[in-house]
C-alpha cells in the first residue's frame, strides 16, 4: 500500500497524488466525475483538489459546480472520514479578493456545496496584495479556531508576501500556512524554482503544484501534426512547436520506454521526486485516464534519468 505523506508542518497525511476537481462539472459530467473519484479512492487516493471558482469560465456555469459535485459524491459513498479535501477561496467572482469578510463568505459557501463541517485544507487561491497580510492572517486562524477549516494553504503568491505572512503568523503565534500549490512542472519552472521555492523549504512547508501535466502537454498526445480534441488543448499547442518542448517530449519518451510506463506517468514522477514536493495535482475526465496518473507514485526513476529530464527541461 502506498505511504502517505505529510503535508508540511500540518496534521494532514495525503496520498502522493492529489485528483484535481477542475474538470469536475466542466469536461466531466457528474456519472464520469463519481466514476473517477470512486477509481482514485479505490487505488488509496485521500487527497482531492478543487476550488470554489471552478468552472465559473464555463456558459452558463456559476462557479462552484466542482464542489457541489465532490460533495454529492461524498454524501452518496458515505467517506468524508477517508478523504481530504482542499478548496480555495478568492477567485469566485461573487467573492473575489482576500478581504476578511470575503474570504468568510466563501468558506460558509464552499462548506454548503461540500455539505461538509469543516475544509481539511483552505487556500487562497490568489493573493490580494490590497489586503494586509495581517488582515488574511488572522482571518483563516479565526475560521481553523472555529473547527471550520484544518490548515490553511496559500497559491498564486510571491515569495514576499508569503513569508510575510509565515513571519505574522509565527511572531503572533497564530495558524501559519502549511503548503503552497504552486504552477510547476517540467515546462514551467521559472515561476517556482528559486526564491519560492527557497522561501517553501526553509519553512517546512509542502508543494502541491498545479497544473503537473501542464494543461496535457505532458501526457505526449500533443505532437507536431496531430490533432487533439480537448476543452484545454490552446495552452500545450503553443508548446508543441517549440525546440524546447519537443526536447521534453523526448526525454520523456526515452525514460518511459525504459519503464515501459506512459509518458505522463514519467513527468509527475519526475515532480514528485522534486524537493520540496508533497503531491502533483493531476485530474482526469475519465476514470480510463486515471491509471497512468495513479502509477506514476509508484514509479521510482534513476538519479540519472531524473537528471536528464530536469536538463531536457532547462
């Protein structure tokens, strides 16, 4: 059985692998969304991601559809116990921004969709530098000290204001977050690696990056001349054409080959194994796509082929 990990400094145990909910209510009905979950939990999964903006981009959707399904699937298998759930706030266009009273808001309303007593890990999804990190500091240590959420977590943010807020958090002895969620992968990695990433580490906290397959790219069904029918395929098509997205893809084949694994297996292999990182978040519309995410936790690459994938990716 796979080993959980802790999450930082938290209380919370997580499978190596977070299911991401985006497509939940978007790109997968309801029937596919169950079926995926009930796959993951299956394979030992406890660790699953949404937020309450998902998939407000969507026609006539108003945001919140993720975690309306996430929590009918909960009630329906009767599991809240076994599984962790992590959503964020500050994105919904109804309660937008980091404001104490904003950010109560949208718990109250993420808490309802979940049909749930408490978040198990609360982020913010985007900082509001209007705000003072004071003012977001106090409020999710109100809303933990309430039994309303368990940890709190912070995406989207600059080294800066992060560590401004671990320093309040610890000079006022108040809940400090416990993990980033930052946009990292093989091809991006500008936005983490340094500073960030420095600032994650020296605080104990956990990365559970987003967007680990950067967008399909990484699953290798992106190549020159082939056409991919996907709701997210603009995004890896830029790649497609480029000297260094095409290095990658070979890298990746050449270590997958060796495994006999898929390619996307290899690239959340290789993010796992990254310092600092807890859990890639990775989602699935079907619950035939979860098997090559699942295996990547067990999947143990070489230090070299490692090296050559993070050299590939330079």
């Amino acid at each position: 059985m796979t080993s959980l990990r802790r999450l930082g400094t938290s209380d919370l145990h997580v499978f190596p692998l977070s299911l991401g909910g985006n497509v939940f209510g978007w790109t997968a009905d309801e029937t596919r969304s169950f079926a995926v979950l009930d796959a993951y939990a299956a394979a030992g999964g406890n660790f699953v991601d949404t937020a309450d903006a998902y998939s407000q981009w969507v026609e006539g959707n108003e945001g919140g559809e993720s975690e309306t399904v996430i929590g009918r699937w909960l009630a329906s298998r009767g599991n809240r116990s076994d599984i962790l759930v992590a959503t964020k706030a500050g994105a919904h266009h109804r309660h937008k921004g980091l404001k104490p009273e904003t950010v109560r808001a949208a718990a109250e309303e993420s808490l309802r969709r979940l049909g749930t007593d408490r978040i198990d890990l609360f982020y913010t999804h985007y900082d509001d530098e209007s705000v003072p990190v004071e003012d977001i500091v106090t409020t999710l240590d109100a809303l933990v000290k309430e039994g309303k959420v368990r940890a709190v977590a912070a995406s989207n943010i600059s080294a800066e204001r992060l560590r401004a807020c671990l320093d309040f958090a610890e000079a006022e002895n108040l809940t400090g977050y416990v993990a980033l969620q930052p946009h990292y992968n093989l091809v991006s990695r500008d936005t983490y690696e340094g500073p960030l990433q420095d600032t994650v580490a020296r605080a104990g906290l956990a990365a559970v990056p987003y967007y680990g397959l950067a967008s399909g790219f990484l699953t290798g069904k992106y190549r020159p001349g082939r056409t991919v029918d996907s709701a997210r395929a603009h995004g890896p098509l830029e790649l497609v054409g480029t000297e260094r997205g095409q290095r990658v893809l070979a890298a990746l084949d050449r270590v997958a080959e060796a495994h006999d694994a898929e390619v996307a297996s290899v690239a959340l292999a290789w993010l796992a194994a990254r310092p600092t990182v807890a859990a890639p978040i990775a989602s699935a519309r079907t619950a035939e796509q979860l098997p090559a995410l699942l295996a990547s936790v067990e999947l143990r690459l070489t230090d070299e082929e490692l090296t050559a994938l993070t050299d590939a990716s330079a």
